[in-house]
C-alpha cells in the first residue's frame, strides 16, 4: 500500500488493480447514496439509457456518428501524415506551419464555408471534421518530426542511404508507431467536434444531435447517459489504438521507463 | 620492445588541409594525416589508427568530416585504395550512443546494411557469419532495446562493417564502458583488422591509454600558438604529434600495456597534454 503514494513506486499489478477497483467504487457509491440535486441518480441515468436506445436508436445514432468520425480520421490522417512528411522539402514547410495554426479557426464559420463548397449534408459534416482533426494531427506530427535527431539521420547516411531513403527509414518507418500515438490522442478531438458538428448540420442525425436535443429539453439524466456511452467508446477506441501498438510497433514500448 | 616486422604499401585514407568553421568561428585547422595499408608476413594485418583530442576540441566534427557527412570548408578526405574523395557510405561510422534502428529486430539491422552491397542471399549469408563471428547469433530476433550495452555495440560495429568499404571510424568507442566492456570491444577491435587486409579501424577519442594500446599511428589534436604568442583558433595535429607506434615497437603487442616502455610513452603524452598541447610555431 505504501507504494501508492510513493514518488515514482512501481507498485505490483495486484495492488495496482485492487486500487483502481476501490476508486471506482467509491465514485459510484458517492453517486448512489449522495445525489445532488441537480445531478441524476445512477438508476434515472439507466432508465434513460435503456429509453435512448429503444426509443430513440441511441445505437443506430452512435454507430453513425462512429462511422462518420473514422471515416473522418481515415482521410485526415493521410492527409496530415503527407502534410507533415512533406515538411522534408523547405517547399512545402510554410503549408505544414499554416495548417497546424488553423486549428484556430472556428467550426461554426467552418460549415458555413463548407456547406458553401459541397453539396449534400454528409459532405459538409465530413470535411469538416476532416478539416479540424487534419489541422491538429499535423501539429501532432510535425513535433514526432521534430524529434529526429542528426545522430539518427548520420547514421542511416553512413549505411549509405540516399536523403530519400534515410528520410523513410527514419522518419516515416522508424517514427510511424509515435504517429499512432499522435492519432490515438486526436482522435478524442473528432468526437468533440462531431457532436458540435451534428448540432450545426443536423439533416444526418447522430449522436451529437441526440445529445442537443437532450441538452434542450434538459433531460439531465438522457445527457449523462450519452456522455457516458461516449466515454465508453472512446476508452473501447484508446484500448484498440493500444492493442494495434502492441501487435504492429512491438518494439515500442520496449525500454520505456 | 622491439618493433615487430612491417611495410607500408598505398594510402587508405588521406586527410589533406582540412579546415572548418562554423559561422565565421575555425574548429579544426588545416589538418594532414595519411593512413597507409601497414603489411605484416604471413598474416592478414588490418590498421587501427587514433586521433586523440580533448573534449570539445571538434573529434565529432572531424568524425563526420571523415564520414563523408559534412563537407570541411577547406581541404578534402580520400579514402579507398583508388583515394577517391569521400561519401556518406564509404566509411562506416559508429557514432558514440552506438545507434541503431529501433524498429527493426538486430537480423533486420544487419540485413538492411548487408543490402547495400549483397544481393539478398549472399546478404543473408554474410549477417549470419557476423552474427556468429560477433558472438549474437542467439539475439537475432531481439529489437536494439533488448539487447544489453554489450551486445548493441558489437551489433552497431558488424552493421557499419556489412556495407563499408573496409574503413570504420569510432567515435569515442570507450566513453562510459566498464572495464570488462572496455576489453571486449578491444577483442572486437582486433578481429575486425585481422578479418581483412585492408579493413581499417579509426579511433577518435579522449581515452590515451586504450587507444593508444590498440593503434599503429597515433595523432593528437592540439592548438597552436603563432610567431607573436597568440592562440591560433582552431585545432590542429602538428607535425610533432603524430606518432607512428609501429616504428617505435609499440603496436600489435600482447598486453603491451603492462610494457614500461608504453607507460612512458603515455606518460610522455600526458605530459603534452597536460601542457594544454598549445605548441610554438
């Protein structure tokens, strides 16, 4: 137990787990035996739940909202990923230092240019979302770049690697598991911003419209729910992000301290 | 001690006038010095050479000026019995952290190098000949975090040696090693210059005494100090510091470290070290 609080421990994985157990459990506790007033008790949250999905298609809303934000971060990594390794030519830096600081902009003006720009309602949602996750994984990308050291660099030269190859072998093979990770992190972003996004164009549905329409009629108790299925997801998305690490990128969590 | 039997036939690297600054500011100075293929009869007598400088003195920069990865600003590097000016590739350079790509298994690492110059089978054929020779056959599947300090220096080395052209440069080999590591990459050393006539090992270090028991030629980087007494930016290797410890019965000597005539010639180069090697022109 001692471990626990101390700086730095590595505590076993017995402990570790029978700890996070015990806070799970006393947040749940907390919220069963001393609701606040303005906040749902846990069995209005399952009520709720359980009528969100008969009722309203809760399922059908989230795995379109599902579809649409991969779909998204499919086309917004490819996107970002030769934005960013396009950053090797001087050429093509100023375009990889805009779109990075674009992650600035607004997405409400956003779709109203878009929806200017495309026809149907599922293009403007999309390149939207397209648009703002690209922004911030090239800013995640960039920094792996970055990261490249001229010791790195050298040392494929010295295997006799043309700048084209040492360029490959080091930063786009050697770093593609950090890009991942860069992924992984952005991804949380794509779903902040589809239920904004839902909201503003809502002739699709989804999720995020959902919620709205939850949030308007203050049905408290349908708002936790779905925030909480959207919690779920999106620690079911961390734990498959991790799991493709592991299984593709074995060697790197190797040597971590 | 007596000098053991030798000839020197062509050149194998030639460092001809090389100078280089940084912004306007001299780091090296118009360096010379020539590595000749050294004969001995009846064997297979590889060179091990050294440059000795201070910390800070500009070995790194030298190191990759070798290398082929920067261009001095003055002078050029030819390497090869042709004397062919020098490219990345050419030579291989083992830099001081030892790297290696971490995404690739060791047999990966080697197969990658062996590449370079090996058409697939011969290639493979060759990385499990180094893989035996360097003692690794058994951490072929293991990626470079796996491998211990040990193992991931010799796997650096065999990788440099699988796609050079017989010259491999060192840089700081013996930085942070323990004694027992600093022995086994002495054993290293030894078998790679006994693997081929011409393979050649280039030392750039701070450590007098292990370079010095390994290397045929010796030279040390220095500063001057001109006619009026001035420092003379940018280091240099003076034609009194280059030492050819082969003539001098130094070199290829078992155990020549515990010979009292080696322990004064380290003396010897302490003493100029410690005299700030600022020499009068």
């Amino acid at each position: 137990m001692k471990s626990l609080f101390a700086p730095n421990a590595q505590p076993t994985r017995l402990v570790f787990t029978s700890m996070v157990i015990g806070q799970g459990l006393i947040l749940l506790l907390l919220w069963l035996f001393y609701p606040m007033q303005l906040f749902p008790s846990l069995g209005e949250v399952f009520r709720s739940l359980g009528n969100l999905i008969t009722t309203q298609g809760l399922i059908q809303e989230l795995w379109a909202s599902m579809t649409t934000a991969l779909q998204a971060l499919a086309v917004a990594t490819v996107l970002a990923l030769l934005i960013s390794y396009l950053t090797a030519l001087p050429f093509f830096r100023p375009i990889a230092y805009a779109a990075s600081k674009m992650r600035y902009l607004t997405l409400t003006g956003l779709t109203f240019f878009m929806a200017l720009l495309v026809s149907s309602g599922h293009q403007v949602k999309l390149s939207v979302l397209i648009f703002g996750a690209t922004v911030y994984l090239v800013t995640g990308m960039t920094s792996v770049i970055l990261t490249t050291t001229q010791e790195e660099m050298d040392h494929a030269r010295t295997l006799g690697m043309g700048e084209w190859r040492s360029f490959y072998e080091v930063v786009v093979l050697g770093k593609l598991d950090d890009m991942l990770e860069v992924v992984r992190q952005n991804f949380a972003i794509i779903w902040t911003m589809i239920t904004l996004v839902e909201t503003l164009y809502q002739s699709e549905g989804g999720i995020g419209l959902l919620l709205y329409k939850q949030n308007r009629y203050l049905h408290l108790d349908g708002v936790l729910a779905i925030q909480l299925v959207i919690l779920a997801t999106g620690a079911l998305q961390d734990y498959v992000f991790v799991l493709l690490r592991k299984v593709f990128f074995p060697y790197s969590t190797l040597g971590h301290a | 001690m007596t000098a053991l039997p030798y000839n020197y036939k062509e050149p194998l690297l030639t460092l001809s006038g090389i100078s280089m600054s940084f912004r306007g500011e001299p780091v090296l100075r118009d360096i010379n010095a020539q590595v000749l293929d050294v004969t001995r009869p009846g064997m297979n007598q590889g060179q091990v050479v050294g440059f000795y400088g201070r910390s800070g003195i500009g070995k790194s920069v030298l190191c990759r000026i070798m290398a082929g990865l920067i261009a001095p600003s003055a002078g050029t590097v030819e390497v090869g019995q042709a004397q062919q000016p020098v490219a990345p590739g050419m030579v291989g350079f083992v830099q001081q952290r030892y790297p290696l790509f971490e995404h690739r298994t060791l047999l990966d690492n080697l197969l990658v190098a062996a590449g370079r110059k090996y058409a697939p089978a011969e290639a493979r054929q060759h990385v499990e000949t180094y893989l035996e020779r360097f003692c690794l056959a058994p951490h072929r599947k293991k990626y470079p975090a796996h491998l211990s300090g040990g193992q991931r220096q010799r796997a650096a080395i065999a990788q440099q040696l699988l796609c050079s052209d017989h010259l491999i440069l060192l840089d700081e080999p013996f930085s942070g090693l323990d004694v027992a590591m600093i022995d086994e990459l002495k054993r290293i050393i030894v078998e790679v210059t006994t693997l081929d006539e011409l393979n050649t090992v280039i030392i750039v270090s701070h450590d007098i005494v292990t370079t010095t028991a390994l290397a045929d030629r010796l030279w040390l980087l220095g500063y001057e100090h001109d006619a009026a007494g001035a420092l003379v930016p940018g280091a240099t290797i003076s034609p009194r510091h280059q030492y050819n410890l082969a003539e001098m019965g130094l070199a290829w000597h078992q155990n020549v470290e515990a010979e009292p005539e080696f322990a004064q010639f380290v003396e010897h180069i302490k003493q100029e070290i410690r005299g700030g090697l600022i020499l009068n022109n």
